[in-house]
C-alpha cells in the first residue's frame, strides 16, 4: 500500500510538470513567433531595445534584450559623443565578445526550458522497477502467510497476488504516459534551442552589419 502510495504521488507530480512544460511551450512558442516578426519589421538591430519595454516568458526576447545591453556596453563612437556625424561603432574584438554572450544566453534559456524533465525521466526508468519491487514484497507476505497457515490453495492465495501485481500495473500507470511525455517535451526543447541558436546567428549578423566597423 505504501508502493501504491508512493507511485500515486509521484504520477500527480509527473502529471502536473507534463502540463506546466506543456504551457510554458506553447506560450514560448507563441511569444516567440509575435517577436521575432515585430523584430524583422525594423531595419535598426537597437529600435525594439531603445522602448525599454520587457516581455515576460519570451526567450527570444530574452536573448536579444541581453545581447543589445552587452553590444551597447561595448560601442565606441566615432568622433565627440553629441556632435553631428558622430556616429557609434563596434571592432572585430567586440564583436567576438557579443557572439560568446549570445552563445552563453542561448544555453541558459536552453537550461530553464530543460529544468525539470530529470523527474519525468527518472519516472520512466523507475516506476517500473518500484511497482515490481512491490509485486515481489507482496508475493513474498502472501505465500509467507500461507505457508504459516498452512493453507496454500488458490482460493486463499489468489487475492493476494492479484493485490500485489496491482503495484506493477501503477508502476506502468506512472512509467508509460511520462515516458511519452518526455519524448514530446524533449523534442520541442530541441527545436526550441535550434530556434534561439537561429535567432542568436541572426541577430549577431545584423549587429555587424549595423555597426562592425573593421580595426
């Protein structure tokens, strides 16, 4: 019962981080998209940077809002800062520093998309091996009882078995919808991060583009 229990919560746990990755996805996804249109509508790499606006659960944002802040930290300006003609650029070098914090971005939104997924995995690997582990215990009291009662026939055995392999049915119960809930996530997380890899090329190409400026 205990086994039976266990495997209960740990499916309502399984079950509820399926349905927040599920949202944090399709949200993504749909940020994601409203974004990166409203990005390639403006010629200038900074326009969306200069509102000082913030969107929330969006990672491509995410990675452009950081990008822009280090490339702004790392702008020179041709000629005195205010005069007319003075115009900002940015060095080879520079540029190479804005490339590896956009490859460092990508990779921390990767993580907060992956956080989490280690529990539906180890609920595939383990659930079973928990329900069989209560199978085994419960056919072992079973006949243990029987041999003590001296009564072993099937009448008296049967409810007891059939109750102990009721642990590897919730063991499978558990194991089976979160092993193709893990497949799924794991595919989307994987597009997901080919989507901010895309995103960060593009994004550093339109920086050079704007303001490279060769030493």
């Amino acid at each position: 019962k205990g086994i039976i229990i266990l495997l209960g919560i740990f499916s309502i746990i399984v079950w509820s981080l399926m349905l927040q990755k599920g949202r944090q996805i399709l949200q993504g996804r749909k940020l994601n998209k409203l974004f990166a249109d409203e990005f390639r509508q403006h010629d200038g790499v900074l326009v969306i940077h200069n509102r000082d606006i913030h969107v929330e659960g969006c990672p491509l944002f995410n990675l452009y809002d950081n990008g822009c802040k280090d490339l702004l930290s790392r702008l020179k300006t041709h000629g005195n800062e205010g005069e007319l003609g003075s115009k900002q650029y940015a060095t080879i070098k520079s540029m190479e520093h804005v490339k590896r914090t956009l490859e460092s971005d990508v990779a921390k939104e990767s993580l907060k998309l992956e956080s989490g997924l280690i529990f539906l995995a180890i609920a595939v690997s383990g659930s079973p091996f928990v329900g069989l582990l209560g199978t085994v215990w419960g056919v072992m009291d079973v006949f243990s009882a029987a041999a003590q009662e001296g009564n072993a026939n099937l009448t008296t055995v049967a409810p007891g078995v059939a109750a102990a392999l009721a642990t590897t049915v919730c063991g499978l119960l558990v194991a089976i919808p979160s092993m193709f809930g893990y497949n799924i996530i794991l595919h989307h997380l994987k597009v997901f991060t080919v989507e901010l890899d895309n995103f960060a090329q593009e994004l550093a190409s339109r920086m050079e583009n704007e303001f490279l400026k060769d030493e």
